[in-house]
C-alpha cells in the first residue's frame, strides 16, 4: 500500500458532504437512494433502514437494496440497528435490522450500527453474522465496551467526546479499534480529532495515521478523498 504524504481526516459516518479539505467521508444514504444516483455519486456512502424510519413495506425494501448495496460507491450498510427509546416494537426492529444483515453478509460489506440502550441485543446477532461491526456515536458503559471488544467490532465516536464522561471508552479501546465522525453534528471532523488526541494524549498526525490503515483493513481499500 502507498503511504501517503499527508493522512487524510477519515470521517467514518456523516450526514454531509467533505466539509474540510483532506476529508474522507462515508455519507449516510438510505434505501430510497437509486441505483442511478449510487452509480454517479462521486463520495462514498452507505445505505440503510434505520430503526427510527422502519414502516410497513420495510421488509420489501430490504430485498430491493440488494440492487444497490452491491454497487462500489456503498461502502457499507447502514446505518441499521437496534433503539430502545423509540415507539416501534423491539421485534419488528430486529427482523429488519436481521435482514439488512444477511444483505451485509451475502455481499461481505461492513455494517454502520445505530444502538440506544439495545447493547445486550445486540450481542446475539454479532455471535449469529461473521461481520465488521461500527458501532456508530458509541455511548456504551465499561463493560459493555469490553464486551463487545470481543467481537468484530469498531467503535465510533463524535460529538459525544465533547461531554467528558464519554471520553472514558477511548481511553480503553486499542488505536486500531475505533473510527471518528461527525454525524449531524455541526463541528468538523478536524474538530473531533483534536478532542480525540487531547483525550489519549496523543498527537493528531498519529491518530489519522492510525485511522487511515484502520480503514484500509475494515474496508480492503486505500481511502481516497471525496
């Protein structure tokens, strides 16, 4: 693999476009998103139901992301999971995220996890799927991060390294473990990779050099920038 000059800011989940040069962004799409469009975009994305937008024909539509999953610019399914706050029942959650991961399974491409208060049931499925797993704005406790260390599994973080009592997991999780985001946050990702150096007491070069061979394993290809 070519070592670049300069390591680009990996932005591993985002609701926008590269808001900063040397910005690397996998951007949130959803299943709506047409094949046309996933063909031309010209920056990464990955597509999915999210639990707080599950309706009555989102079985079929999982069937019908098959047609645009497997298309080289979708990076990776998601962002799918499992929320215990929301109204829809944790069943029918769970048959829709169990299918978008057989998806993510068939075409052997990472899957983005949206979890609130659901880390217990998530396990399960983790033991069930031989997959990569980004647990994205990870809010876990201790030992729920020390759990699911044993698996397949990324952790993401954001706008929570900005509240002190989260800060705690990165100290934990090994550098070749976790991934940095904005989501829909307003800050830049620049912005949270000096609160992650701050946090591990480390510089910032050395985290997106870190992050960038992280990516090049989870995702078998060199990041390029948007």
């Amino acid at each position: 693999m070519a070592v670049p000059q300069n390591y680009p800011y990996i932005n591993i989940h985002s609701h926008y476009k590269p808001r900063i040069p040397e910005e690397v962004v996998i951007r949130n799409g959803f299943a709506k998103v047409t094949k046309e469009f996933a063909y031309n975009v010209p920056y990464n994305i990955s597509i999915g139901i999210h639990p707080w937008f599950i309706t009555h024909d989102s079985y079929v539509k999982t069937i019908e992301m098959d047609h645009i999953a497997n298309l080289p610019s979708v990076m990776a399914i998601g962002e799918i999971g499992l929320d215990r706050v929301i109204k829809t029942d944790i069943k029918i959650q769970a048959t829709i995220f169990e299918q978008q991961l057989k998806l993510a399974e068939k075409l052997q491409k990472p899957v983005i996890i949206h979890c609130v208060r659901a880390y217990s049931d998530i396990i399960p499925f983790m033991k069930k799927y031989d997959l990569i797993y980004i647990l994205h704005d990870y809010r876990g406790n201790l030992e729920q991060t020390r759990m699911l260390l044993k698996f397949n599994s990324y952790f993401s973080f954001g706008k929570s390294l900005f509240h002190t009592n989260f800060g705690e997991n990165l100290k934990v999780i090994p550098l070749s473990r976790f991934f940095l985001e904005t989501d829909n946050a307003p800050c830049t990702i620049d912005q949270v990779y000096n609160q992650a150096a701050m946090i591990r007491k480390i510089s910032v070069e050395k985290i997106k050099e870190e992050l960038f061979y992280t990516f090049a394993s989870v995702f078998k290809k060199q990041p390029k920038e948007n």
